[in-house]
C-alpha cells in the first residue's frame, strides 16, 4: 500500500521544516525513514501524518515533529557523537538518531517492543544503535558516559540518575511532570546542571522496572 513511501516520507519533511525544524540533517533522516514500518498495518495510511499513534502495550509512537525537534534541540547544543535514548518504543526515534548521530545506545523496558525494533533498523541498515532491554530509569551505566541523552516518557520529576551518566558538557533532554508536562534541556558543566524549559508536551509516563 505504501511501497512509494519516498514522496510521503518527504511531504512529512517538509511539513516539518515549515513547522520550524531547520536542521537539514534531521529533516534528511525524516525524509529517508519509512515511517509506516513503525507501526501496525491498520493504521499505515496515518504514517506520515504529523500525528502520534499507538503501537500497543500502552505506549506510543511520537509526534514526528517531537521527533524531530528533540533530534534538532540535541544537534543544536553540539551533540555528535554519542547517545542514550530512553524508551526505544516503536524505534523510530532510535532510527533518526541513528542517521544523525555516530553511535546510539538505547534502552526498552518491554521486551516485545525491544525485539520489533531492533529487527526494523535491521531491516534499514542501522547498525550504530546498540539496544538493551532493561528499566530506563536506570540508564545504561557500564556505556556511560553519554554526550546526550533523549527520554521520549515522561518522568514525573527528572530522573537524577540519567544526570550522572551524562559527559560533561552533555545534554540530556527529558518530558517532565504528570497532568502538566514540559520538556526540560539540562546541561552539564562539571558538576553543575542547567535547566531550561523548552515547550509543553504530552508523552506517556516513564515507567520504572522491566517487562520479559
């Protein structure tokens, strides 16, 4: 049905620009994912919508330009190279890292999710994402530490331990509170974070533990 996703792949990254994405590279990795991959065949003809959708075991796949722009806020503050994300969910997101981004590193709780994910960016040839099944609150320590890190569920409070496995000069990017959520930017420099509240959003929440 969606077999010429290359021209609706690229209306979403336009729309996105118009939308106020600039970064070229993030609107690129947009423009080159089949988005209707990520999600199940009853909804495919709402893929490249700018929409977020289900995708079962109560989670969902993000907002593309939450997507983006969380990818674009990350670029902005230097970000290059190495990167936690938590929550792979339906790895989308993980999958525009993973075209913008030189080594990312992502944690799943749901074992299901983690499993469809990782045989959709093999299906894209993404092999710099590195995946572990485990409880997102934690991180991923023994790989810390990360020059930015990006939770796509909202944490009730901001997650303290994610901070200590951010490099220093790192970015950690996080949805943040429960019936009023806003994405907070934190910024390392030693031992001091910055905070800075970029705009209201609605995720779903940060889970603590694993599911098999």
């Amino acid at each position: 049905m969606l077999a010429n996703y290359t021209r609706s792949a690229k209306a979403l990254s336009d729309l996105l620009k118009r939308e106020g994405v600039e970064d070229q590279g993030v609107l690129d990795a947009i423009a080159g994912i089949p988005r209707h991959l990520f999600i199940d065949d009853v909804l495919q003809h709402k893929a490249y919508e700018n929409t977020a959708l289900p995708i079962g075991q109560g989670q969902t796949i993000s907002q593309p330009y939450i997507v983006a722009r969380m990818t674009e806020l990350l670029r902005l503050a230097g970000v290059c190279d190495k990167v936690l994300e938590i929550g792979t969910g339906s790895g989308y997101q993980t999958a525009v890292l993973a075209k913008t981004f030189t080594n990312v590193y992502s944690v799943e709780r749901i074992k299901a999710l983690q499993w469809q994910a990782k045989r959709r960016l093999q299906q894209l040839d993404l092999y710099n994402v590195t995946m572990k099944h485990g409880d997102g609150w934690q991180g991923w320590q023994s790989q810390a530490p990360f020059d930015g890190i990006i939770v796509t569920a909202a944490a009730a409070t901001l997650p303290q331990g994610l901070l200590s496995q951010l490099a220093d000069g790192g970015v950690l990017l996080a949805p943040v509170g429960e019936a009023d959520q806003k994405l907070i930017m934190v910024i390392r420099k030693g031992e001091s974070f910055t905070e800075h509240v970029i705009a209201p959003v609605r995720f779903v929440p940060l889970v603590p533990g694993d599911i098999e």
